[in-house]
C-alpha cells in the first residue's frame, strides 16, 4: 500500500522522537537504539524530530545517525519561531539542528506548530523564503510546516505559500469533528490543495492507546486480537494523501505493537470505519480536555504547574466517574492546579487551543 512521496516509497509509520523513554531527565539513548533497530529492521525509515523537543536532535545522531547510513533513512526537524526574539536567532535554528543531529542535510524541514496566534511572526521573519533558500543550498530536501490553526488560516497559507509541498496535521479519529480541532475540516482544505499530509498525534498524546472503558469494550467486541493503538494508527493511515503517520512511541513494546500491524498496511475496511464512528461518537459526549501532553505549556510556566499531568487525571476522571481515586493520584503526585496565576502563556503556545487557566481553576476546585 506504500506510494511514492518526493520521489521515494514512503511506509505509513514514521517514528516521531518527541516521547522518547528517559532515564531520569535524559533520554536513554541505549533503550531508543534499540527502538529504532526495530523499526528500520521491519523497513520503516522516517523519523520526525524538532528545535524544541529536548534532547530529541541529540539522541537521534547517538541511536541513529552515528549507527545508520546517511541514506538508509530520512529525517525531519523544525524551526519553532513562537517564542525567537529574532529571525537571526530563528534562522539560527536549522544550523543547530544539523549540529545536534549531525545529518549533514533534514529530508524534511517544517516551519513549527503555525496557528492563528503566530502565524505572521512567521512572515516578519522571512521563514517562508529562508527555507526556500535552504532547499536551493541543498541544506534541506524538502520543506513544509505543522500546523495546529483553523482550516481558514490554512487555506489562505496554502493560496499564498503554494510551494510549500507538505503539511504535517493532527489527525486523529477522537479530533475528526472536534469543534476546537476541526481536524477533517483542515484535512480536506490540504487535499483541496493537492498536498500531501504528515499525521501527528494519531494516538492524541497516548490518550486513544488507553481510551475509556466504553470504548475498550467496542473495539474488544470488533477484534479481541489487536491493539487499542492499531485502530488509531490505521484510522489515519487509511486516509487519502497520507505520506506517513507520526506515532510518539515511548518504549519497544510500543515499537513492536506498531510494526506488527503497519509492516504490511491494510487500511480500515467498511465494517472497521463503523466501529471508528461509534469510538468517535462516545469521545464527542465526554466532554474531555483536549490535552496531548506534548507539554509546550510547561516551559514558560512561572509557577512550574505540571499541566498535562493534572489534565491526565482530570480526564481519568472524567471517564471513569472515580473522584475519590483521582484526588488521591493528585494528592500523591504532589500537584497544584490552585499555583496558577493566570499569565495566560501557556494558551498563547497550547496547539489543542484549551482554556487551560479556566481549566486550571475547575481541576484545584475537584481535587484541592
């Protein structure tokens, strides 16, 4: 089922180094080296990483750079201009990200996390053309950018950039109609396009790799043999235009599973896409917060408030209907919704677009 992209035959799993396993705050890069023998070892050859993802570039030279051949892979990295004072600093980027990474030239180079919030910072700084140039030089084989807006910001930024040759999206089958995400109304405007999509959070953080009880038990009654993951994964990956679906995987167990269900790719059949639809129904009653853990919101917090992590438990909640287990979670992780003092930078960064400091106030009110 593979189809050539730029060129290349391109596999439907690529593996996205934002979740790698850690060994107290670093990366094990000894346990990633052998995450990513499994994966090219089953024929799976693009990797995602970024600019901000910490410690991400680093570990991609030690477990797969300074072990592979330059062009028995591809990689991808990306410049986050968000929070650059500067387009020197910014532009800045690419050359640091080489360096950390060592690959000598990204496959793929993507303007980072673009919104309606910071979209023409991107214009103030001459980004667009920046990476343009960069692809002349040879310094990058392909660029495109991630994109986290409305499907009106992206129409316009596809009718202005029309060279741009990829988008990388959040497609995943718990945000296809969400009003926040409106994750099939921005799939279609690319298609529209004509452009070729990269999936991002397919697995929404984790969170559909462990979804609510009700939803377990529909995809159990439908196979009892597969993963909770693979209904994610394939759901994205049946879709139209797809280059390749990013999955976070943090362990080999996750390696494994995905592999062993993507190796040979069959797409959702009519009967799988009914059982996605009640799966979607049952996420659009929950009244969940749309929280991915990718934990942008924590690096500018002044209060250091773990936000994913009340989030999780707030959603744990949600779903089983057990408070008096969630505030006992809450009490022994030490966490502290009521710290917030609703500066309000973590929404200006969060890509799911959350009402994170109301949501804040709601979670210190349950579990304080």
């Amino acid at each position: 089922m593979e189809k050539e992209y730029f060129g290349k035959e391109v596999k439907k799993l690529g593996f996205g180094l934002m979740r790698l396993p850690r060994k107290g705050p670093s990366i094990d890069v000894k346990e990633t080296s052998k995450m990513v023998d499994v994966f090219m070892e089953n024929g799976f050859t693009y990797f995602d990483t970024a600019f901000i993802y910490i410690g991400s570039e680093a570990a991609a030279k030690k477990a797969l750079v300074d072990r592979y051949p330059r062009e028995s892979y591809t990689l991808a990295s990306k410049l986050f201009a968000t929070k650059i004072p500067t387009a020197k600093m910014a532009k800045a980027e690419l050359e640091t990200s080489l360096k950390r990474t060592g690959a000598k030239y990204l496959d793929y180079y993507l303007l980072h996390s673009i919104m309606e919030s910071n979209y023409t910072k991107y214009d103030k700084f001459g980004l667009w053309d920046f990476v343009k140039e960069e692809k002349e030089k040879g310094t990058i084989k392909h660029y495109g950018f991630s994109f986290h807006g409305g499907p009106e910001l992206l129409d316009r930024l596809l009718t202005e950039h029309p060279d741009a040759e990829f988008v990388q999206l959040q497609i995943n089958y718990a945000d296809w109609e969400n009003p926040k995400v409106r994750s099939r109304e921005v799939y279609e405007v690319a298609r529209k396009h004509g452009k070729s999509i990269v999936v991002m959070e397919p697995v929404k953080g984790g969170k559909l790799a462990d979804p609510p009880e009700e939803v377990k038990k529909l995809f159990l009654e439908a196979d009892p043999d597969v993963s909770f993951a693979s209904w994610a994964i394939r759901f994205a990956a049946s879709l139209d235009g797809i280059v390749t679906v990013l999955s976070g995987m943090s362990n080999l167990d996750q390696v494994n599973d995905n592999v062993s269900f993507m190796k040979d790719f069959r797409p959702l059949d009519e009967k799988e896409f009914e059982v996605i639809k009640k799966a979607q129904e049952i996420f659009n009653k929950a009244g969940d917060i749309p929280c991915t853990a990718c934990r942008y919101c924590m690096e500018g917090c002044p209060k250091g408030i773990r936000i994913p992590d009340i989030f999780a438990i707030r959603n744990k909640q949600i779903f089983s209907g057990k408070l008096d287990e969630a505030k006992a979670e809450y009490a022994s992780l030490g966490l502290e919704a009521s710290g917030c003092i609703g500066c309000g930078q973590c929404e200006r960064v969060c890509p799911q677009k959350i009402d994170i400091v109301n949501q804040l106030k709601i979670c210190a009110g349950i579990f304080e």
